[in-house]
C-alpha cells in the first residue's frame, strides 16, 4: 500500500471515530415528519409477556412526547393507557431518555389511574427507525402503588409513505393511530 492510500484510509478512519457532533434524526425539518410509530415486546418480572404500541413526536432530539398502550399477560393480565413526557440526551449513535408515564392501568380487579416512570435508550438505525430499550414502572411510586416492572425491546419508525403524504393526511393517519391503541385497550379491558 502506498503513502497516499494509508494517508487517505488514516484521516477516514479519524474521521469516522471523531467527526460528526451527535446523532440526530435528521428531519425534514416539518413538524409532521417529527412522527414516529412504535411497536415493542418484552417481559414483566422476567418471564410474562407484554406487548406494546405508540404514536410518538419528537420536536426535537432532546423531547418525546407519546401515547402508548402495553398490554401484559400472564395470571393477572395488565393494560396501560396514557401518556408519556420525556426528556433525551442525543449522542453520537444512541439516546439515552428518561420521564413519566401517566395514564390508566387496569388489572383484573379495577382501573385507576397512575403515573409510573420510564428509563429508555433509542438507537439510530437511520433517519426513519429507532432501535429501542424502555424500562417502565419500576418500584417505585409517584401516582398508583400496583407496579409491573416491565422491560421492552422494540422499533420507532417513520415510515417513507408518512414523509410523502399530505399533511391532512400525516394528521389522519396520527389520529387514527392513536384511536386504534385506545380501542384496543378499551378492548382489552371489557373482554375481561
């Protein structure tokens, strides 16, 4: 290998381990293409299933803002509706986040309202998917004392056909999202 060529491998492999400031999601820079939709699954103490579905909205890299339902299984079936407020730290390939959860739970004995904390990490896999880890409702009580650690892996996305529509119809297909994860809770809990 020649000088030049080990100089030019040398300053890209630089590059690549220092340059760039922080991983961003690289928006269109309209509110709208600031939508994600989530799914995710994962575990509750270990080994009993939960399912999960959002609409989020990220103004910025550093704020999300979501609606989310998590459906659990297992002997004493669980189902969270409500909101999520988060606060981000954008790196340079991940984002780590943390905030509250606020909402409904309903167990097999009752629905009441509660607010529980979430701990998560994002990974950017490219401008449209991230790659996530959510730790939510840990011991410990803000509002509600009946607590379902739950540990969920999934994918956000933003998908092509959502940056291409219309915005009338990025606002349709946000509110008919959010409609179907109320329906299904609400559907989850009356079959009970």
């Amino acid at each position: 290998m020649d000088v030049h060529a080990l100089r030019t491998w040398l300053l890209a492999l630089v590059a690549a381990a220092f340059g760039g400031a922080t991983a961003e999601a690289e928006p269109d820079y309209r509110a709208s293409d600031r939508f994600f939709f989530g799914v995710s699954g994962g575990v509750v103490r270990g080994d009993v299933p939960v399912g999960g579905y959002e609409t989020s909205y990220w103004p910025n890299d550093y704020v999300g803002l979501s609606t989310v339902v998590a459906l659990t299984g297992g002997d004493a079936y669980t189902y969270d509706v409500g909101g999520q407020l988060v606060l981000a730290m954008p790196l340079r390939w991940i984002q780590p986040y943390a905030g509250a959860m606020a909402g409904l739970r309903s167990t097999p004995d009752a629905v009441a309202s509660r607010a529980h904390l979430i701990a998560g990490l994002n990974g950017y896999a490219s401008r449209n998917v991230r790659i996530f880890a959510e730790l939510r409702d840990p011991d410990i009580t803000v509002i509600g004392t009946d607590h379902a650690s739950q540990l969920l892996v999934g994918l956000r996305w933003s998908p092509d056909w959502f940056h291409r529509a219309r915005p009338i119809s990025k606002v349709d297909a946000v509110w008919w999202s959010t409609l179907l994860a109320a329906g299904i809770w609400t559907g989850a809990t009356l079959a009970r």
